[in-house]
C-alpha cells in the first residue's frame, strides 16, 4: 500500500516540501558517487571502511559526539569488523588502545545535526521518507508558510536525532536519515487534519486498485510500527544491540509534530481547515 496524496487541497504551491525532497535525493545521489570497494587512505582501507561509509560516520549524527561537544571520532577494528571509536565513549573489551587509529575528518558536531537528515542508508529507506513527506508535507508547509515550516522540519529532526542519543548515549553508531522531521511533519498533520482521507495505491499479485482511507489510520499504522521495535529495544535492550534503525527518533520527532503545531501553524490557516 502505498500513499499517493490526500484529499485536501492548497492555497500555495508547496516550494520548500519539493526542495526538500529534491536535496534529499540530491545528497543520496552523492552518496551513491562514493566509491564502496576503496578508502580515502590505506589506513582506513585496511581498517574495512569505504569512502561511502566514512561519508556516514563524518556527516553522521553519533549519539556521544552530540551529547559530548568537542570530543573526536575515529574507527578501529576487530575481527574483521570496523566500530566508530570516539573520545572517552565506552568501549568494546576488545578495542583497549587509546585513541583511535583510523582518524577522520569530523564534520562539526552540530552540523551533523542537519546534513545527518538528508542522508539515507539506502533507496528504500529514502523513498519511504520521502513519500509520507510528498503526501503529508504540502498541507503543513500551507498550514505554516515557507519559513516556518523549514524551521518546524528541522527542529523536529534535531529533536528527534536528540530523543535517539538521550535514550542510547553510550551509542557511537551515525544516526543518518529524514524520519525523525518526517515523524515531526506526520503529528503536526494528525492534530491539524484529523478528518483528512489518504488516496493509496495498493499492490496485491496479479490485481491492483485505489482506495481513500482516513490519514489517521495510515499514521496510526505507520506509528506502529515504531513503537513495537521501540517497546523491544527497550525492554530487552540486550537482544537490540546493533540495531540500526533509531526508532527513538521516529518517536521524539512524532511527539515534536503534536507538542508544537499548534505553536507553528498561523492562525488564519487553522481555523479555516478547523472543520476539514
């Protein structure tokens, strides 16, 4: 099932949703560029870490770096397997040096705060990210104005990367990706437009068809599946280990998106989609 668009029309043409989308397209197209098989240095070749993979972790956010301004990452590895190493932050028993051989080019701490949004692991998870973003985002970009709704966007992704490194801060993985704002971008829309209906394709072996279901329904499921893994890291944290989806940040951005609507959205705009 896939969103197409909802049944709510705009007053204005949704110019920062669509440079959103185009930047968020742009930068995995850079990533794509980076080669996989080959590093920026021998060192780093032989530590296993491509010049893809250190575009993460340098334009990352990593939990301990931004709870821990100032402090430098790098990577080492054991058996084979590269881990981010960052100043003071606990360690695998195995990675007993000081330091941390494999140095990179650390982009800002609080820079990663916003290139971490725009980059994606790969083309499903960018193309996810950005549907809801295409369906849902143009009704509260209207709602808001152009430059609110980029300051509410990217509040709602720096809220939602700290939910993820407040909940995990021993973590030294780069959080990377456009769902903690997406998340931000879905509650605003729940609150404002409870009453607004989703046109969906659906896909089923040999048969497809069109259906209109309420938005409310599409978001509830969507929050659903975060909140299950979410309840799982967090009740057997020990079986999550390793995980690579921050479903702390889908959250904290969807919590953002409620607690602040009605903060962002003009007036004018709210009471006429009051009775949508």
């Amino acid at each position: 099932m896939f969103p197409l668009k909802d049944n709510l029309p705009t007053s204005s043409f949704p110019l920062v949703t669509v440079i959103l989308i185009a930047l968020n397209f742009a930068v995995f197209g850079f990533q794509l560029l980076q080669p996989t098989n080959e590093a920026s240095s021998a060192e780093l070749a032989e530590l296993g870490i491509s010049e893809r993979d250190q575009l993460t972790i340098e334009f990352g956010a990593i939990p301990w770096r931004i709870l821990h301004p100032g402090t430098d990452c790098g990577v080492d590895a054991f058996a084979g397997e590269p881990e981010v190493i960052c100043d003071d932050a606990p360690r695998s028993a195995q990675f007993k040096q000081d330091g941390h051989p494999g140095n990179l080019d650390m982009a800002p701490w609080w820079l990663t705060l916003i290139t971490s949004m725009f980059m994606h692991a790969g083309v499903l998870h960018l193309f996810g990210n950005m549907l809801f973003l295409w369906v849902f985002g143009n009704n509260i970009e209207d709602s808001m104005g152009r430059g609110r709704f980029l300051a509410f966007y990217l509040l709602a992704g720096v809220f939602a990367v700290y939910c993820q490194a407040v909940l995990d801060p021993d973590s030294t993985i780069p959080v990377i990706g456009a769902s903690g704002a997406v998340a931000g971008v879905l509650g605003a829309y729940a609150l404002l437009r409870p009453k607004a209906k989703v046109l969906n394709f659906v896909l089923i072996p040999f048969f497809f068809t069109f259906i209109e279901i309420p938005a409310l329904i599409m978001i509830a499921l969507w929050m659903l599946l975060q909140f299950v893994p979410l309840v799982g890291q967090v009740a057997a944290p020990e079986l999550a280990e390793g995980a690579r989806v921050a479903y702390f940040a889908h959250v904290g951005g969807f919590i953002f998106g409620l607690a602040m609507i009605k903060l962002f959205a003009r007036r004018d705009r709210e009471k006429e989609t009051a009775w949508n």
